[in-house]
C-alpha cells in the first residue's frame, strides 16, 4: 500500500515531496506551499480536460469501427470516408495560411542540421553518454563499426592494418568536405602545410588542432605527433572530430519503464543533473571504476587570437509522456493524476534551474525549456498542450512561451490534420517529426474492422506512408518551421550495420528533414558526415508538391493478396519473436530500451513502438481469420524458446518458457489477445500493470 504526504489536497509519494520541494523549488526560490497551491488548481482545471480528451479518443474510434462494420465486403470511396471523418469531427477544418511565431530557439534547433539522440532517461550512464556526444572522433568511429569499407580489426590490441584504413577514409572524408587548393589531405606534411579552397571553412585553433566548419557543422582536425596514431602519421594528425549530436531527446517515455513514484524520481533526479550540469555516472571497465560527467565547452582562438567557446555538450529536449497513462506518485481527487500534467509541471520546474542559469554549464542560451510531446491526436489535444505549457509557466513565473514544444506526428488524427495540429502551438512549436512503428500501430488500430492489413514489410512501400513522410515535411516547410524548428525523421534501428546506415539514411536529408534520429553516440558521429554533404536547407527550398489526403487515408488493406500458408506464419513468427524480445526485459528487468536480437539474430534497438505495431498486427489477423488463437500460442511458444536461447548469456534473464503463467509471457498475451480493446493500440496499460505485478512479486 503506497503511503502518501498530502500538498493542498493533493497525495504524494513522500521521497518525491522531499525532491520537489528540497531540491527543485528551494534553489530557485520559489514557495513550496504557493507551488502545490497552484498545481492543485492547475489539476482542477486540465484533469478533468484531459479525461474530456480521451473519451473523445474513444467515441470516435468507436464511429470509425461501426461505419467499417456497417461496409463490410465494400471498397471504400475516398469521398464518403473523409466525408464521413469530417462529419465526426475527425478531419476539421485547414486554419488557412499562416507562420509559425516561435522566438528565442537556439541554433541547434533553428539554423543547424545534425543528428539527433534519443537516450532513455533512466540510464544515467546513456544519458551523459549521449548528452556528451555533440563532438565524437571519426577515427573511432570508422574504426569500430562496418561503416568502413575494410576488414575487421584483427583481435588483441592495435590492428595497424585497420588503422590505415581509417586514416584512409579519414583523408577522403577530409579532401570531400574541406578541399585543398591543388592537393590533397594526405599530401599534408604538417598543420602549416595546404591551403583551402573556400578559406572561410576556417575557424581558428583549438589546443589540438584546427577548427573548421563546413554546412554549419565544426569539424576539428586534431595535430599531435606524440599521440600513438599522430606519430605515425605523415602529418601528424592524431583525429578529426566531428560536432555530431546537435540534440539530445532525454526521454522519460517509450524507452523507458517508468511505472511508480520509484521510478519517476530516477527520471526527475536524472534531469535535474543534466539541467544542473552535475550529474554522474561511476561504472566498473576492464577492472576499473570510470567516472562518467558532462563534458566542459570546447574553447579555440580566431585568427586574431581572440578566444571564443562552443558547446561541448548536446542541447537537450526531455520527452514527456503522452495524455493516456496515470501514475500512482501522486494522487488528487482520489484518483492518480495524469502523467503528462506532473511531467509537464516537474520538468518544467526542473528546466527553469537552466533558464535562472543555476546550472554549471548551462543548456539553452536562449532561455527555453524544451519538451517532446508525444501521441498527441489532433489539434485539440495540442490545444490542450499548449494552454497546459501556459499554465505551467504562470505556476512556475516563466514568461510565456519560455517552454517550446516538439509534436511528434505519430498519430493518424494528427497526420491527417498536421497544419491545424502545429497552428494550436504555433508561437511554442520547435520540432515535428515522424516514426513509422506507432504511426503504424495508429494505423492499424484506427481501421481494425475495414479489413486484413498488408504485412509489416509491405507497410514500408504503401500509399499512406510515403504521402505521410512527405506532408510532414511539405506542411512544416509551408508553416515556416525552416529556420525557426526542426522537421525531423525516426530512427536508424540497427545500431551494428553503420556501413548499411551510411548508404540509406541520407535519404532522410534528400526528404527535407534538417535532423534524424540515430540509435548511438558512433551512430551520431557517422550520421554527421551525411550534414556535410547535403545542405538541408538547399534540400528544403527545391521540395516539390505536398500529397493531399487520398493518399494518407488510403487504408493499407491486404485486398486481394492470398498469402502462402508458410508466408502467413513467417509473419506471426516474426511479430511474436520481436514482441517477446522486448516485453520479457520491459516486465522481468525494466529496461525499456535496449538492443534486441531479432528473428534473425539482427540486434535492433527496440522501445514500445515496436509492441504496438507487432500486437496491433497480430489482433488485425486475428479478427479478420488469417490466424487463429491456436496458432498464435504455437508461434508464442516457439518464439519463447528462440527468445530464451537469444538472452542464454544474461544472468539476470528468466526463461520465458518455464514462466508461461508469469508476467512477462502474460503480457505478451495480453497485448495480442486484448489488443482491440486498448486505447488507440497503446501498450502502457498493460505493461505498467505486469510490471507492477512484477516489482510486487
């Protein structure tokens, strides 16, 4: 039984009171009793808004089964059904022309293209990992991963072979984006030797090296002669180090399982660090304890001599979560509050040590708070975000609009009414983007009953989401978010196939977005050298047409298609071993992002999305009979015992075959068996519930 200290009428998990009041509110000055005073009024208003907001969720959904159920066996005309979706409320009206108003964005988000990091919040170690990845040495880089097209390094110590390749690749990488008058970088005989073509790349002297800078992005040629690689080296370059992950995301949502009071405070204590610029991580490696903090700014000197400092560290967004889930580390009214209303307000409180520069370093030089806002549907629900933000700024005394928002365009009702969706935030928005595993799942759920949808695989090359990229991308161009916001895509998943993530992922860039999500501080590094070689915002002006709504209502059923016998239990293999791979170390261990071996033992960085879409997909065929109960249990049990012999080598792992009746193979279960009847697909329900039972047990 959760004992609880009770703040103006609201009930609080004792340790979280002590934190809030200890150690966020008494540094900034503010009145502990005037804050829980004001959060009591601010539950009374957008408690109630936000039940309001979810109830509508289900009504619609439930107009939306009933109109496909009443048309079974019928095609659907693009006509009648948006027709139809306007007459619910589910399409509303486009706002007409406007631009977004967002003021004081600092240039990593508004004026700067690079890579982005999405780092669970939990993981201290991540955390600082990622929040320290701005700057990572190419060298590394080329040298440890597939990205570079050269055997492997040979095992036990230093492969100078291997390292040839990667000063190779270096040099290479060197003449492409800092190109030398009639040489080439590997004719260097010293950093006084060559001369550039474009001589304002240059940017001054590090105490390594040279600073140059090339699409925006610095890029630091490191000179040491006394270094193990620079000796050896004709020139003396030791490294390039490349500003990488411009952006951080420190996420308390889908890669994270956060379910109590217990957990909420690892998250809230995590970000006070970042924000605070004292957090740290110690870690024993090779039999020593390493001690992980946030990196110092990098300094260098202009030609002048001037001295001058740019970040040494990530800008960092939080996500918090969405509007479905409660949490029982506080309680008003006799019920658990929203977690997205106690996320808003405690981050935000959080995020204000930075703008009153308490910090030891300092995160945003233009005095914002930047929180993702995730699984929004349609602009009403980012209305209600933005009045939320507003309230929270008059709780905390923050000028308004001091706290941007980043929408993630994840949802069908948002996808579908996108320009409305960033018109509700639009002097607060600083971030759209998109993800294909929930925006799927949405997909999915939202037409449950009009049919048998593609497989997993086919999804990828559909009408609806090649339309949905694009208008992402054309809706946020025409709203004027270039140069002001980020347009953003998902993520590279398979954090070990860089040299595959180095063909593919510029195609990103190629679409408009000025910056990508990547699965690892290495992956951040490499994914940089894609910003070099394309000026997004060139990319941005010459993008074509924006696809209208037929394409991104065209529902992605599997009309006509007969699948094999074979075909149709590769698929149930493969959603059942990738939803297994993750709930059992979600329940058992409470990692909500890690990397997961697929089906064919492919490591993937996986998070709740991948549950969704995999569950939602399997529910879709049960319904429709292209499986039955009897054959998802079979997959579930061979699955179980791939799973099992995957996790052989984890100590901490439970068999998920010797558990069938414990919490993890439960919910595996449940997420397919109960799946229609979760609220747009979500997965946090019944996760948050098996994992309680767990922590209980």
């Amino acid at each position: 039984m959760t004992e609880y200290v009770t703040r103006a009428g609201i009930e609080v998990d004792p340790q979280l009171a002590s934190f809030i009041e200890g150690e966020v509110l008494a540094p900034l000055g503010r009145d502990g009793e005037a804050f829980w005073q004001g959060f009591a009024t601010l539950l009374g208003e957008f408690a109630p808004r936000n039940a309001a907001l979810l109830a509508k969720r289900e009504d619609l959904q439930a107009k939306i089964d009933a109109w496909h159920m009443g048309r079974a066996g019928k095609a659907i005309d693009q006509g009648e059904y948006q027709a139809f979706l306007r007459e619910i409320d589910y399409l509303v009206p486009e706002p007409g022309e406007f631009t977004i108003g967002t003021e004081n964005v600092d240039p990593e988000i508004a004026t700067m293209a690079g890579p982005q990091l999405v780092v669970p919040i939990l993981n201290a170690r991540f955390l600082l990992n990622a929040a320290n990845a701005r700057w990572g040495s190419l060298y590394d880089a080329f040298y440890g991963t597939d990205a570079l097209d050269a055997p492997p390094a040979r095992p036990g110590g230093y492969d100078e072979a291997r390292g040839a390749a990667v000063i190779a690749a270096g040099r290479r990488f060197l003449d492409e984006t800092l190109p030398l008058v009639d040489q080439s970088w590997a004719d260097l005989a010293d950093e006084h030797d060559g001369k550039l073509r474009d001589e304002s790349q240059w940017v001054g002297h590090t105490d390594k090296g040279l600073l140059f800078r090339s699409n925006g992005l610095h890029i630091e040629v490191q000179f040491d002669r006394e270094h193990p690689v620079g000796k050896t080296d004709k020139a003396g370059i030791s490294d390039i180090v490349l500003e990488a992950a411009l952006t951080t995301i420190a996420d308390c949502e889908d890669s994270v399982a956060a379910v109590d009071a217990e957990d909420k405070l690892v998250a809230y204590r995590n970000w006070l660090g970042i924000m605070r610029g004292d957090l740290e991580e110690s870690f024993e490696k090779g039999g020593k304890t390493l001690t992980r903090s946030l990196s110092a700014d990098k300094t260098y000197k202009d030609g002048e001599g001037t001295e001058h400092a740019l970040p040494g560290r990530s800008l960092m967004f939080v996500r918090n979560v969405g509007h479905l889930m409660t949490n029982p580390a506080m309680r008003w009214d006799g019920k658990e509050i929203p977690e997205g209303i106690m996320d808003a307000v405690v981050t935000s409180a959080i995020g204000a040590h930075d703008v009153e520069g308490l910090g030891k370093f300092g995160n945003s030089r233009c005095g914002s708070i930047y929180i993702v806002k995730p699984k929004m549907h349609g602009p009403e629900e980012c209305a209600f975000t933005n009045d939320l933000f507003d309230a929270v700024e008059d709780l905390l005394g923050l000028p308004r609009h001091t706290i941007k928002v980043g929408v993630m365009d994840e949802e069908r009702r948002t996808s579908a009414n996108l320009g409305a969706c960033i018109h509700a935030v639009k002097d607060r928005i600083v971030f759209i983007n998109t993800g294909f595993l929930d925006r799927t799942g949405d997909e999915i759920h939202t037409s449950m009953r009009a049919g048998p949808m593609l497989r997993k695989g086919a999804m990828k090359s559909s009408a609806w989401l090649k339309a949905y990229e694009a208008r992402n991308v054309g809706i946020g161009l025409r709203h004027g978010l270039s140069g002001r916001a980020q347009i953003g895509k998902g993520m590279w998943a398979a954090p070990d196939l860089m040299g595959q993530m180095m063909i593919e992922k510029i195609g990103h860039l190629r679409a408009g977005a000025n910056t990508a999500w990547v699965p690892s501080p290495t992956a951040a590094t490499l994914h940089a050298i894609h910003y070099h070689r394309e000026d997004v915002f060139a990319v941005q002006k010459g993008l074509g047409e924006v696809p209208g709504l037929d394409a991104l209502l065209t529902i992605p059923l599997a009309d006509g298609v007969n699948w094999s016998d074979e075909e149709i239990r590769e698929e149930l293999d493969n959603n059942c071993q990738g939803l297994l791979g993750y709930v059992v170390r979600w329940i058992d261990q409470g990692v909500g992002c890690s990397k997961v071996p697929d089906i064919n033992d492919v490591g993937l960085m996986e998070d709740r999305a991948t549950l969704r879409i995999s569950s939602q997909h399997i529910a879709n065929w049960l319904l429709h009979g292209v499986i039955s109960e009897e054959q998802v249990m079979e997959s579930l049990r061979r699955m179980a015992a791939k799973v099992d012999e995957q996790n052989a080598g984890d100590p901490f792992y439970e068999p998920l075959l010797a558990n069938e009746d414990g919490p993890a193979f439960s919910a595996a279960k449940d997420l397919i068996f109960k799946g229609m009847e979760q609220p747009s697909g979500y997965t946090e329900p019944l996760l948050h519930h098996w994992r309680q039972v767990k922590k209980a047990s």
